[in-house]
C-alpha cells in the first residue's frame, strides 16, 4: 500500500475530509517543538512525500512550498521551551499539535495522528498511526511543514546564538553541541530538565 492509498482507504470508509498531523523537535536540547496539522485535496499526489527524516533538507524546503500551495488547509505551530518546562515534551507536543488543529479552516472528518497517542483534549474522531509519516501522505505532509519550520527556527537562533552551531545540528545532542555547553553554558533557549544529567556530571 502507498502513502497516497492509506489515505484514499480511510476516506472509504467515510471519512472526506482528513488532517494529518505530525512533530518535529520533540528530542533536542534547546528551541520549541513543533506541530503542523495538513488537509490535502482527496485527488492531490504530491510527489516525493514521506517521512521528513529520510528526506534532504533541499528536498523538504521544496516540498514545503508545493504542499502549502496545495492544501485544502493546514495550521502550523509552536509549543515553547516554557511550556515543554512547565509541562514535560509530551504534553508540549500535544499542545502545539492542537494548535496546529485549531488554525485548520476546515472541519476534518478524521485526524490522523502519528504516533501511538492523540493529544489531549482533541474532541474531533482521531486515530493513531504508527510511523505514520511513512504510511500516510497526510502525516507525511504535516512532517515536512513541522520539520521546515521548525528548522528556520533554529536557524534564526543560529544568529542570535552562533557558539552553539544551532544550524548545523538543530538542537539535537550531538558531541559539537555538548561541547559548546560545556564551554560556554545554556543559553536562554535551552531545555534545562533535557540537560540536568548533562549538569549532574
């Protein structure tokens, strides 16, 4: 079964008008995370969607562009490091992935979550999709919008903080980005419960 034909399935069994949605930045050590709720044309077939993670960065920049030239509708949002403190990442996520849901102009049938959790609080019929972005061209879809904007993001933080090369690894915890902790100390938009290990040695 293709991206395009899980989705043509659900809305066989009565279900139009479908949302995808997905995350990026759930794991890195500093910055937001990010949501993107996508609702494509039924007859839409955008090429090259999958999982924004085996995707080059030239390749997502360019589908970005393609699919919110496409879509019906989609909603884009941010959770922000206050929040994913105040709230733990999971329920961050789920805030942001409602807000995303929230900005969307029409109603959806049916939201395709990826993962194994909806988020709280959605009251529209959902269902989960694990590796969802790789099954489904609506999740798929949401992956890329979340990941490219998340991703600008950091770049723009890049400027503001370039000691700790934000545009190179996005925030994940690569040996770079530990490095420049250990020397120059968190910045104000890191996650400090991702770092209290990190500290505590």
């Amino acid at each position: 079964m293709t991206i395009w034909e899980y989705d043509r399935a659900v809305r066989g069994e009565g279900y139009p008008i479908l949302a995808g949605v997905d995350e990026a930045g759930r794991g890195p050590l500093c910055g937001p995370v990010c949501a993107a709720a996508v609702v494509l044309p039924p007859d839409a077939c955008i090429d090259g969607i999958n999982d924004s993670k085996k995707l080059t960065e030239k390749k997502r920049e360019a589908l970005f562009d393609v699919i919110t030239e496409t879509a019906v509708s989609y909603g884009i949002a941010f959770a922000t490091v206050e929040e994913i403190e105040e709230m733990n990442i999971l329920n961050a996520t789920f805030l942001a992935m409602n807000r995303a849901i929230a900005q969307l102009t029409v109603m959806p049938d049916m939201v395709l979550v990826d993962g194994n959790r909806t988020p709280n609080g959605l009251l529209l019929p959902s269902r989960t999709v694990i590796k969802g972005d790789s099954l489904s061209a609506s999740i798929g879809a949401a992956s890329i919008l979340a990941k490219v904007s998340r991703d600008r993001l950091l770049m723009e933080m890049d400027a503001q903080y370039p000691q700790y090369g934000f545009a190179k690894h996005k925030g994940y915890g690569t040996a770079a980005h530990y490095e420049a902790l250990r020397q120059y100390g968190p910045s104000p938009v890191h996650r400090m419960s991702f770092l209290k290990k990190f500290y505590q040695e």
